[in-house]
C-alpha cells in the first residue's frame, strides 16, 4: 500500500533554518514561521514572504493574527496551547487556519476555533518520551 502526501510542513523559528532554493515542487509545501522569543525585521520577513510565493510556498504564522496580517500570509497556525477564540474572526476572510493537537480534546477545540487542517503530535507510540501518553490509532478513529 502506497501513502501519497499531499501537503508538507516545515515548522521553523528563523528564515535561515530552511533554503527555498532546494524546494523543486509547487504548491506541496508549507512553511510555519514559529518565534515567539525574538522577532525578526519585517523586511526580512516581507522578503521571505516574497520568495515563498514566487516559490509557491505557503507562508504561514503561528500565533501572531497581527504580523499574519501585515505580512500578508497565507494562513494562520494555532498551537495546541492555544486556546483563544480570536481567530473567529478571520473566518470570513481567505485567511487559512491550521493547528495542532495532542488529544481529542484539543481536536475538537481547534475544530471550534475554525481550523481547515490540523496536525496530529502523538498520534503514534514513540521511544523518546515514554511518560506522555499518544493517541492511537484507534482512538484517533473513534
């Protein structure tokens, strides 16, 4: 059985984590912009932006509503820890919301919060952090 990906995320906290250059495909890739300690200038941001949508890139924020918006992003990315119904308001626009979620209690409050996609941490049984439980296979069904 082959598994065919439709989407690839790229979570990073700087621009110079990652080279657009090596990306080849079109519209199969999309960048997380996560920095929450220290900012970077808006004009490197803007011209990262830039480069990612002559790449066809998506550019996304985490987070932040107001730089999404000055920046001109594709999407916004809502954390697990993110609990806020702020971004309701983005609903209307063409502004897409994607977010993370740990157990299906966060799934159905990022449901609510009005995201599109949303990336499942711990959905399988890992060897590096045997303390927090993952959320099956099954229960993931369910």
């Amino acid at each position: 059985m082959f598994s065919f990906k439709n989407k690839y995320y790229f979570i990073i906290e700087s621009t110079k984590d990652i080279n657009l250059k090596n990306i080849k495909k079109r519209n199969k890739f999309i960048i997380v912009y996560r920095n929450s300690d220290n900012l970077e200038h808006k004009t490197h941001l803007m011209k990262f932006r830039n480069e990612c949508k002559i790449k066809s890139v998506g550019f996304y924020v985490a987070n932040n509503i107001n730089l999404a918006i000055d920046l001109n992003s594709d999407g916004l990315y809502l954390s697990s820890y993110n609990r806020s119904y702020r971004s309701l308001s983005l609903k209307k626009t063409n502004f897409r919301i994607i977010g993370s979620a740990h157990s299906s209690r966060e799934i159905f409050m990022k449901v609510r919060q009005g995201c599109r996609e949303i990336l499942f941490s711990k959905l399988f049984k890992v060897n590096y952090d045997k303390k927090s439980s993952f959320l099956g296979v099954i229960k993931f069904n369910n």
